[in-house]
C-alpha cells in the first residue's frame, strides 16, 4: 500500500472511543464499515472525475483554465458553468475525504 499524499485537514492526531454493548465484534463492524465507505468514495470520486472530463471535453478546456476564465469573466456563467464548478467542488471534498480514510488507524 502506497503512502497517502498529506492531506490538509490533517492537523493533530485525533482519537475516538467506541462502547458497544453487543456480542459483534467491534473492530469487524468498523472495518467493514470504513471498507464500505472506501468503496462509496471510489465509486464517487470515478464518476465525479467522469463528469469533470466530459465538461473539460465539451467544452475544450481543462478545469484549471475553465476557473480562470470564468474568475476574469471571460465567460458568461451559464447553468453547464456552474454544473461544472459543482463536480469540481464535489472532487475536491471527495479526494479529501478518500486521504483522511488512508491516514485512518484502528488502534
């Protein structure tokens, strides 16, 4: 398993307790619990990427130039515009989410 790249809201370490008054077995609940969110954030994070490029594609420019153009007001902000600002946004909070689970330790 590769190392995550550091991850912004990482800050000081911080720790949680769990109490479970139940026969199951606590570490296997929150294993496949942070498994099940893993994949969830896979499966986002590959269609959210999908609909970054198809905007990239339609519209023949990369997402970085797209944020400048619209920023200096080159373009007119359009309904597909600010579609497009909300798959970007949506990509950031998911990649951050999908580094902080790579960082996650159960003790």
């Amino acid at each position: 398993m590769s190392v995550p790249p550091p991850c912004r809201d990482r800050g000081l370490p911080q720790q949680l307790t769990i109490t479970l008054e139940s026969e199951v077995p606590l570490r296997e609940l929150v294993e496949s619990a942070l498994q099940s969110q893993s994949h969830v954030l896979e499966v986002g994070l590959r269609r959210t990427r999908q609909r970054v490029a198809d905007f990239e594609r339609q519209y023949g420019m990369g997402s970085a130039e797209f944020e400048r153009k619209l920023a200096a007001r080159e373009i007119d902000e359009t309904l597909d515009f600010i579609d497009w600002l909300g798959e970007m946004a949506l990509l950031s909070r998911l990649e951050e989410k999908t580094r902080a689970l790579q960082w996650l330790k159960l003790g």
